[in-house]
C-alpha cells in the first residue's frame, strides 16, 4: 500500500514540476517529453532500418541510394525558405490573435510550393532521359537503368513531401514539435513493415527499396493533412479565396534569407556524399554516413530540447520576456556539458556498437573517422541554440552572409584536405567544422549583443 501511495506521491509531483511556469514553458517541457519518447522510437527504428536495408542491397549499393538521395536533395533548394518564413510569420500572426492572418499564410504558402515543385518534377522527368548516372556516380554501366528509374522515384517523393509537409512546419509554429515529430514516426513505422516485408519476400533490389522508403511517408503525411487540417486546424486549413500573392513578399523577403541559408546547410552536408563517392567509392559513403547516423543521435535527442526555442522565442522577443530567453539559453548550456560527456562514451565504444550494430566486418571505420565525426557534433550543438533564437526573432542577416561564405570555404577546405593532405573521409567533417563559424563564432555573439547589450542595427536585422 506504502508503494501505490509513494508512486501517487511522485506522480503528483512530476504533474506539479510539469505544470510549474509561464505557460510557454508548460507547452515547451510538455512537448520535450513527448518529444523524447516518440523520437527515441524513431532511433529504435533508424537503428534497426541501417542494417536491415545494408543486408538487403548490400553496403555499395547502399550507398548508391544515400548519394542518390543526396543529389536529388538539392532540389529543396526550390523551397526558397518558404516553410521557414511561414513558420516564423504563423507564430507573430498567432501572437498577435491574427488568425486570419495565418490562413492566409497557410494557403499561399501551399499554392506557391505546389506550383514550384510541380514544375520541377515535369523538367526532372524531360530531363532525367540525358543524365549519365554510371558517369555522375562512378558506379557501373550496367547500373544505369536501375539508378535512373530510382531517381525518378526518389525526385517525385521530394516533390510531393516537400508540399505536404507545410502541415508540420504548421504545428511546429503553434510549439507542438511532438505532433510534428509523430507525423515522421509514423512514416518510419510504415517504412520499417514494407522494408521487413520486402527482405522476406524478395532479392535486394533498389527500386523496390526507394517505393518502399518513398511511399510510406507520403501516405503518412497525406493523412495527416486530412487529419489536423479537418479538426484542430481547421481554421487554418489552406483555401484557394485566402491564397494571396501579395502576401507572398513576406514570406520570400523572410524566406530568401532562410533559403541561402538552406543552400549553405544543403551544400555542406549533402554534398559530402557526392565527394566521397567520387573519391574514395560509394563504399565510403556507407562508413561516412554511419558514423553520421551514429554521432547524429546526440544532435537528434539535443534537438528534441531546442525544437520548441524557436517559435518560443518568437513569442517571447516580441512581448519583450528577455529574462525567459536568457533562462533558456543558460539551461542548454548545461544540457551541452551532458552531451559532450554522452558523447564521450560513444566515442570510447563506437567500434564495439558499430560491430554490434551493423555485424562484424560489414562496414570499415576508421577511430579518426569517429573522432572528427563525434567533434563536429558536438560543435554543432553548441552554436544551434544561438541559431535557434535568431532564427525565431528573424536576426538572420549576419547568418544570411556566413550563408554566401560558408558553401565555399567547405568544398574548398574539403578537397584541401584530401588532395593536397592525402586525408580520407574524415576531412569531410573537419571541412564542415571550419565552414560552420557562423554557428560557434558568430550566432553567440550576436545574441550577446541583442540581449545583454541591447543591441540594434545589423545585429537585430
């Protein structure tokens, strides 16, 4: 009996903590623990999907599917900031009670999507008859056919996700991240049973891997549509009358800057793949992109923290609560000092994991390629929230320039490093360290000098 009373006990006072605050810090800690399950289902899963997908098409043909979803990546780059500028222009438009205001936002922030990547997929199709995937790839001539209908695939997927996926940036912007990060659950769910399905059915085949991996978020991200914009969004829901082209400024002036910025981020951590395959092998594209995955979990789970900053700061910035900001910023300070230590750990036992993992001698990593990858990380994750709370009061041109710089300064210490240096895949990641100034040089100046120095100008801009 003393049990069932000491769990009562504990569950009242995890309510009392929970419930503890403004209630944009209710929102945000509801969400971070909500946040955290679902996102610790979506590593269960990404663990289990590397693997399971390695022994289907094998470790080179594997990569074959990374570069080609890298390339095809690039395209995002037609988003021009739009779901960012939303973002930001729903939650002032919220704050403000302007709902109104964010329908019309909503629905022209869908209409000028469909139309850009409409286009995009007719030009891809006329175009994807010309291209050369044996030459771009480095991989065989007898590939060519297989990758082509793959790109096709993987391009339409890229397509329709990048318009139906405004329903996310949408709950995000109202500082529900974990419904937002459940739409993506849900499509890995739906990935991981046709990829089970697949493996027992079938021999390895990379287009059926693509339908499987491609289809199963878009029919998520369909229904989710459906779902929110019939119910709780209703009154946001996207309509041809509210769809406003003059409005559209607002949203390109915003979503420019974010989009050069989208370019740089695009640039560095897309194009590795394409370099290393062309010079160490789409093999090395594997080993590269495990320790990513694997280091990536530190930045993943950080993220299930900082998601809500964002809008939150947007919110907060603009009722003038400066102490909540400068709160927030001290306590993911703290959790950074945390992570680094987790990282830590992974780093010391990263060649048993990977062995456990993935089986033994399925993929060669180097400790140096782990080293560099556990670094980057972690540098990372120190300059994010800065960015995070510029991003969310719209301070985005000192970023914007770091933006034009940063793509360059990447690719050109990147090939450096394994030209002239004789490096192997690790120069990747001490590149994008160096090319990332703005996240760990900039970003927490510039906050410094917004909120304790009170700083106008170029600063707030």
């Amino acid at each position: 009996m003393q049990t069932k009373y000491k769990a009562i006990d504990a569950l009242v006072f995890f309510k009392k903590i929970l419930n503890k605050g403004q209630d944009r810090s209710v929102k945000a800690k509801k969400n971070i623990i909500a946040s955290f399950i679902i996102r610790a289902v979506s590593i269960a899963i990404s663990l289990i999907l590397v693997p399971l997908t390695i022994n289907y098409i094998n470790p080179t043909r594997y990569g074959i599917w990374l570069t080609i979803s890298s390339i095809i990546a690039w395209f995002s780059f037609f988003d021009i900031g739009l779901t960012q500028g939303l973002r930001n222009k729903f939650a002032a438009a919220k704050a403000s009670n302007d709902d109104s205001l964010a329908q019309v936002y909503v629905s022209t922030t869908y209409a000028i999507l469909a139309m850009i990547f409409c286009a995009l997929w007719l030009i891809f199709l006329l175009a994807n008859q010309f291209l050369n995937w044996s030459a771009i790839l480095n991989i065989s001539e007898s590939m060519q056919a297989e990758v082509s209908v793959l790109a096709i695939i993987v391009f339409t997927y890229f397509c329709l996700q990048f318009v139906l996926r405004i329903i996310s940036t949408v709950i995000t912007a109202n500082q529900q991240p974990a419904k937002a990060s459940l739409i993506d659950v849900c499509g890995q769910i739906l990935s991981l049973i046709l990829v089970l399905i697949l493996v027992r059915t079938t021999d390895g085949s990379l287009i059926k891997l693509g339908i499987a991996l491609c289809v199963s978020p878009l029919l998520v991200l369909l229904g989710a549509n459906i779902f929110f914009f019939k119910g709780i969004f209703y009154k946001y829901r996207p309509v041809l009358s509210k769809v406003k082209l003059s409005y559209a400024k607002g949203l390109f002036n915003l979503g420019l800057i974010f989009f050069i910025i989208q370019v740089a981020c695009i640039v560095q951590f897309e194009t590795a793949n394409i370099i290393i395959a062309r010079n160490f092998g789409t093999i090395e594209v594997t080993s590269y992109n495990i320790v990513y995955k694997y280091f990536g979990l530190l930045t993943m789970i950080f993220t299930i923290f900082l998601t809500p900053f964002w809008s939150a700061s947007t919110e907060a910035y603009l009722k003038n609560d400066i102490q909540w900001i400068k709160n927030g910023i001290k306590k993911y300070n703290i959790l950074n000092l945390v992570f680094i230590g987790a990282g830590v750990l992974m780093l010391i036992f990263s060649e048993e994991i990977y062995t456990l993992w993935l089986g033994k001698g399925k993929v060669n990593i180097s400790f140096s390629l782990s080293l560099c990858g556990f670094i980057f990380f972690n540098v990372s994750m120190f300059g994010s929230k800065y960015v995070y709370f510029l991003n969310g009061i719209g301070a985005l041109r000192i970023q914007f320039l770091a933006s034009i710089i940063s793509p360059f300064l990447y690719v050109i210490v990147a090939m450096f490093l394994i030209r002239y240096y004789q490096m192997g895949v690790y120069a990747l990641f001490i590149a994008s360290v160096i090319a990332n100034f703005n996240g760990y040089i900039l970003s927490p100046l510039q906050y410094h000098l917004i909120i304790n120095r009170n700083k106008k100008g170029v600063w707030i801009k």
